[in-house]
C-alpha cells in the first residue's frame, strides 16, 4: 500500500516538474538586473506588479523578468535593509533589459510584504537581529520565535534546547547549520545531535534564516523540529576592536579586521576570546579562543567564498546540586557536591561556497567542508550513589573528522500566464563522520581512569538527494517536495578480545508539501504536511 501510494506521489511530482517545464510565455517581455549602490547584485528582492499583481524575486544575480508587462504598469521593488522603490513602465522599456539601484536604508518592517514567500517569518527575524545585535552564540539561537535555551554545564558545553514543545537536549530534534556546514554531530560522545555552535563569532552573523517542523527537503538528519540555516559575512564594512569587562573576572575581546578590498575580491580576519570565573563558589576558569578568516572572490554572475575558523575552549563546572543539600546548609545556592566537573573541545573548519549562474533562468550553488573536532566532558549526576568511595564521575570523550558537500542546481521556470511561475531545485549531496575512540568511562577527579564502559571506533555516511517544486499562481504557493537519504553505519568494538566490527544500512524517503496563500500584503496562512526524522546513534543502531 505505502510502495503504490510512492510511486503515485512520484509520477505526479514529477509529471508537475514536465508541464511547467513545457511552458513558454507570451506578450511583452521586461528584463533587468538589481543592483545595490556599490553595483552588487541584490538577491532575493521582490517585484511587484501593482497594476496585474503579478509577482517575482531576484536570484542570486539580482535577475529578474516578467514575462508580460505593458504600458504604465507599476513596479515596486522591495528588500530588506534597502529604500522601496518604485518604476512605471514606459514604452521603450517593453522587450528590454533594465538596471535597478536600490538604495540602502535602516531595516524596518514597513520592507516586508508577504506574497505568498516561504521565508516571510525569517525575515522578520533580520530585522531583529540589524536592530539588536547579538553577543553570544546563545543570543542567536534565541532570536528564533519559541526557541528556548539552557546551560547547566559552565558554559562550555552545548545548551540544552526547547522548541515548541521538543525537548531537544543538545539539538537530536534540530538541524543547525553555517553557511551550509552542519553544526550537529551524529553519533556523539555526550548525546545525538549534539550541537556547540560556540564556534560562531556573533559579529560575523550575516543573516538567520528558520524553518519550524520538517517541511523542507533541503534539510534532512535532525530537522524534525524545525532548522536553523545561519550565514556569517562574506565580507565587512569597516574594521572593529571591541573589549567588554564585567564581573566575576569577566573579559571578552572581539576583533574584525578587512585584510583585502578590491574590485571583485574581499577578506578580512575575526577573534574573539572570552575569560570568567561565574558566579559559583568554585570558580569556573572558563576560556574560549574564537579566530576566522574569509576570502570572497566575485564577478558577474560566479562568486567564491573560502573561509576557515578554530574555536577551542575549557572549562570547571560546579554541577547539578541536590535541592536537600541547600536546605540543609551543607553548601549554599552557588556551590558543589563535585568541582571537578568540566571539560574541554575544540574545532577546526574549512569550508568552500561556489555560485555559478548558468544563465538568467539557471544557477549551482555548491558547498563543501572539511572539520576536525575534539570533545572531553566530565560530568556527575548521581554523586556517590553507585560507588561511596570513589563517586560516580564519568568521562566522555572523541576524536572526530568530517567531510561533506552539496550541490543544488536551480531553474526558473516561465508559465504563458503572467501571474504564474516555478522554480525548481534538484540537490544531492553526502556526509561522512569518522569518530575515532568514542569513549565513556568512570573517572575519579578528572584524573584517574577507574573502567572504561565503551570505547570503539565510528564510521558513519550519509549520502542524499532531494527535488523541490516552489510554484506560484496568484496568490498561491504550492511546493511539493521529495527527499532521499541513505545512512550506512559501521561501529568497531575496542573492548573485546576479538575482533568485532558490524555494519547496518538505512534508507528513508520523506515527501512533503507546503501551500500558502498570501490575503493581503499584511496577512499570509499556510498549510504544511511532511516527513522528517532524526538518525540514532550508530552504537544504538548497530545494537538493535
């Protein structure tokens, strides 16, 4: 029943796919390109037809057409972070390509009309973060509506989040991602998913874009609550030297340099490096070192962004307490049965975006990284309850190396009617996790080894592709989507006498669909049905 109710779902996806692509258009034609001051093309603005209501957005080259315009038609154009503007069709303008120049302006809501476009939540949310900037890898997360974060391990661990009534522990129910990098690890040593995004330099945050439940088949592993796509800068405006002191020996020094500017190249370097003690009885030693450096090539209609970052922190943690412990007077609100929890990680990233215009209807845009990670946490949850004399602290730790990369072609697709378009994206991509003595062990003061419970050695792949169809039809969005993954994981027991080495593979197919419908320019109600799910760890998958 479910292979018949596939193979429907699939002739009919793609059938879609076949007739908008047959389409050709008819009537006057208007080209142009969309340009900020300094001559950069301008994506994602959108135009808008007063006189037909027709609608469409700028690609990544700041291209754009109608396939059918005429005579004192009224355009506007409209982005976040630039003045509206607006253009009434002359006669010479019919069968011809135009320049816009779009001038900057301060981010206000008053840039946003909701035409029926996906991300109209994520840009409300820029207009949040060009207002209020952040200051921590925290602040960040926290700007996406009905996300909530906690930390209860010194500040060097991941936060614990909340969405909308997921519990997410350290992200096994959210894809998080920068400049398509996924921060979540598969199969970690202290919980599925697990996220540190301490490796972002919140002043290097470009753009937060979010996606609540699983309805986009760009993102797979972990987008079951929803996503977070963070972009950092691909280039700076001017230098910056920040130092910001407070209390409990605090100090945090942050610093964006531009190294390079010239016609079609930019660069530029960011640190930033954090001290604290905290505010607990024993103090919490807390360091982190953030460095970045980034390097943006473009001309017309191809850009390239290399960038490279390490982020290394360690920490002391004072722990959960018991409530009876307080009430007793045997430590105060601030104080610890355990000060020698803690622990220590780093990360090291490369990674590489490439945009390739192919022509004014069709683009690639590819991605690709490479990161080397390391993780060592000491944690007590139960004190002395399984051992009275030694405590019941446990050590988890791994060495791990990442490789990944995707690539997306899209095409625009013009329809004979006017007020109707579609554009198509077909994305493949893999991931590969190499975790080399994933470790838990009982320790005794973060110095000696007591047992070692598991240590063993994880190969995991993830190899996937997905089809999306984004049509609009007045005021109408329909986008249909499918998404492939297949998991293959290996796991290699270092515990047994002999040789153990097992491997399990998996696919899973999730289709979805969203529909929106754009009432007015201040009103916008959707409906989303879709797949999603989070992997296991490949210890777990492997057992059962």
């Amino acid at each position: 029943m479910i292979s018949d109710w596939l193979k429907i779902g699939f002739k009919s996806f793609f059938g879609m796919i076949l007739m908008f692509s047959s389409f050709t258009g008819f009537g006057h034609e208007l080209r142009g390109k969309i340009y900020d001051s300094s001559q950069n093309p301008v994506a994602g603005v959108g135009v808008y037809n007063e006189t037909t209501e027709a609608f469409t957005y700028s690609g990544i080259n700041g291209y754009f057409e109608f396939d059918s315009i005429s005579v004192n038609d009224v355009l506007y154009f409209y982005s976040l972070g630039f003045r509206t503007t607006s253009r009434k069709i002359a006669a010479e303008d019919l069968d011809s390509s135009v320049a816009i120049v779009l001038e900057e302006a301060p981010v206000s809501l008053e840039q946003i009309v909701l035409i029926s476009k996906l991300d109209a939540f994520s840009r409300m949310v820029r207009i949040d973060t060009e207002q209020n900037p952040v200051r921590s890898s925290q602040e960040v997360l926290r700007r996406v509506p009905g996300l909530l974060i906690g930390q209860h391990a010194g500040g060097g661990k991941a936060e614990q989040l909340f969405l909308r009534g997921f519990d997410l522990d350290h992200g096994t129910d959210i894809s998080i991602s920068v400049d398509d990098m996924p921060v979540n690890m598969v199969s970690h040593a202290h919980g599925q998913g697990y996220a540190d995004l301490h490796f972002l330099i919140p002043e290097t945050l470009d753009k937060l874009d979010f996606e609540k439940g699983p309805y986009k088949a760009e993102y797979g592993n972990f987008a079951t609550a929803g996503n977070v796509a963070i972009k950092t800068k691909k280039k700076i405006d001017r230098n910056k030297i920040t130092l910001e002191a407070g209390d409990f020996n605090t100090l945090r020094m942050v610093g964006l340099m531009k190294i390079l500017e010239t016609a079609n190249t930019q660069a530029y370097v960011a640190s930033e490096g954090v001290l604290t003690d905290g505010y607990f009885t024993s103090p919490q030693n807390f360091n982190r070192l953030n460095l970045m450096g980034n390097f943006l090539f473009s001309k017309e209609g191809e850009s390239l962004r290399l960038a490279a970052s390490h982020f290394q922190s360690r920490w002391d943690a004072s722990g959960q307490i018991p409530q009876r412990a307080v009430d007793q007077g045997i430590i105060g609100r601030f104080g610890s049965i355990d000060d020698t929890e803690g622990g220590m990680t780093s990360r090291t990233n490369l990674w590489m975006n490439h945009y390739k215009s192919i022509d004014d209807h069709q683009s690639v845009k590819t991605s690709a990284y490479v990161t080397a990670y390391d993780f060592e946490l000491y944690s007590n949850f139960t004190f002395f309850l399984e051992d009275p004399v030694n405590g019941d602290q446990i050590r988890q730790k791994e060495d791990r190396l990442i490789l990944g990369a995707k690539s997306v072609y899209s095409k625009k697709i013009h329809t004979a009617d006017e007020d109707s378009h579609a554009e198509l994206d077909l994305g493949t991509g893999f991931r590969y996790d190499k975790v080399s003595d994933v470790e838990l062990s009982r320790t005794r003061n973060r110095r000696e080894t007591l047992d070692n419970l598991a240590l063993g050695q994880i190969d995991e792949f993830n190899g996937f592709a997905f089809a999306n169809l984004e049509y609009r039809l007045g005021k109408w969005t329909f986008n249909p989507a499918l998404r492939a993954d297949y998991f293959s994981f290996q796991y290699e027991n270092e515990l047994t006498e002999t040789y153990d080495l097992q491997r399990k593979t998996k696919l899973f197919l999730a289709p979805k669909l969203n529909i929106l419908h754009a009432f007015s320019p201040d009103f916008q109600a959707y409906a989303k049905t879709g797949f999603g799910f989070h992997s296991n760890d490949t210890r777990v998958v492997i057992a059962n």
